[in-house]
C-alpha cells in the first residue's frame, strides 16, 4: 500500500512537471495546458466509469445466475449490490456534468451575470 502511494505522488509530480516545463513559461499557457489536462483527465475518468458500469452490470447478471443454480451458495445480496453498484457507475457522469453546472455554471459569462440584478445606483 505503501508503495502504491509513493508510485502515485511520483506519477503526479513527473506529469505536473512535464506540464509546466513543457510550456512556453507564460502563465496563461501553463493554464490552458494544465486545463485541456484536466479536461482529458475528466474524459478518461468518464469513460472508465462506463466500463466499469458495465462490467459490474454483467457480472451482477452473472451472480444472479449463479444465485438461482445455488442459492445456498450465492447470497442474493451479491448479485443485488453489484447491480447497484454498476448503476451509481453508468450515473456518475452525468450527475457530475450537473453537479460542475450547478456549482461553477455552465460559462463563465453566465455564472457572472446570474440573477441580472441591477447596480447599486438602482438602474
């Protein structure tokens, strides 16, 4: 485990550091790269979630088979959570698409400009 953690930690600081060495040294293009990373990061995360949704889904049908030939074998409770599983997976995408909307609006120019009040002036 504790390998792992340091394999992380040091997976992260060689792509960060890519990240910034790679640019020009101009801030804003350390930004818009570091963004389309995090944008690419966020689209593998997508993608792999509807695997793995799917996956769980046909293994869940797998152990409801396997519950019927032998139930005193194969809890119920397996095949049940593992169906739960794979739909909380298949969602995730789109409850985070609704949730960043919800938090960060959907533009910049539209988080800014929400609610259209007036000035202070009144006008």
């Amino acid at each position: 485990m504790l390998f792992l953690k340091k394999f992380g930690w040091t997976m992260l600081l060689a792509m960060l550091s890519t990240l910034v060495f790679a640019s020009s040294g101009d801030i804003t293009a350390i930004a818009t790269t570091v963004e389309g990373e995090a944008t690419a990061i966020a689209k593998l995360l997508s993608v792999t979630s509807y695997v793995a949704g799917v996956g769980f889904a046909l293994a869940g049908i797998l152990q409801f088979k396997a519950h019927k030939e032998n139930p005193q074998q194969t809890p119920l409770s397996k095949p049940v959570v593992m169906i739960v599983v794979a739909a909380c997976l298949l969602f995730l995408p789109t409850i985070l698409n609704i949730a960043g909307a919800s938090l960060f609006g959907s533009s910049a120019t539209s988080a800014a400009t929400a609610g259209g009040g007036t000035g202070l002036s009144g006008n």
